[in-house]
C-alpha cells in the first residue's frame, strides 16, 4: 500500500497537538458486581470450598468413594498379580478409572433404584 502524502509521520513531540480520547466504561452488570455488598435483603453465599464440604460429609458420596477406591486398587492389584511391571503403565491406570467409574456408577443405580422403590411403596399406601 502507497502511504497518503498528506500523512505526517507522528514524531514525539507532536502527541501535544493531538486530542486525546477518553475512555468510556461500560456499566457494570449484576453478574460483575456480585463481589460488592447491596443495600436490603441481599444474602450472601457460603464459600464454595465450604459447600463442598459439606457435600464430601454426605455419607452416600463416602460410599461411593469408598467403592470407587476399592474397585480401583483391585483393578491395580489384579494387573499386577499377572505382571508386576504392567502396574506401572498408563493402560494400569486407565483400567482402574474404569474400574472405579464402573463401581461408582453401579453403586449409584443401586441407590437411585432402591429410593425409586421406596417412592412406589409409599405411593402405594396412600
């Protein structure tokens, strides 16, 4: 591209004769303010890692941790019992995922069916 000749070069001490432009800020939504406090019947939220531990003292999540774990280890166990070096590859690893999210989800659907079941009895009875 050709330059403009009527196109001056900015050179340092020219900046002065130039207008400045102002910024504008955007105004800030509710999603952006929700770190200020808000007159009124505002209620704030627990900390994030405070509901999580209240999740984790779920007895249900133990359990299914507890499965997940087990089924884990057995899964490293049994590669290991057949060649102890294979417990140290990453196919050892990706078994005992599998293994954990197959016993966690098993334990899920056994918990899920049995609530199911009690819902129904108690329909049942009315």
């Amino acid at each position: 591209m050709a330059k403009d000749k009527k196109a001056k070069k900015a050179h340092k001490g020219d900046e002065a004769d130039l207008p400045k432009v102002k910024k504008v800020k955007a105004p800030k939504s509710e999603k952006e303010q929700k770190g200020k406090k808000h007159d009124g019947d505002h209620v704030s939220r627990p900390h994030p890692l405070e509901a999580l531990s209240r999740l984790a003292d779920h007895p249900l999540v133990s359990e299914l941790l507890a499965a997940g774990a087990l089924a884990a280890v057995a899964a490293v166990a049994e590669a290991g019992a057949r060649d102890p070096h294979a417990v140290k590859s990453a196919d050892s690893a990706k078994k005992a995922g599998k293994a954990a999210a197959a016993a966690i989800g098993a334990r899920l659907l056994k918990e899920f069916n049995s609530g199911k079941a009690a819902a129904k009895d108690v329909a049942e009875k009315k």
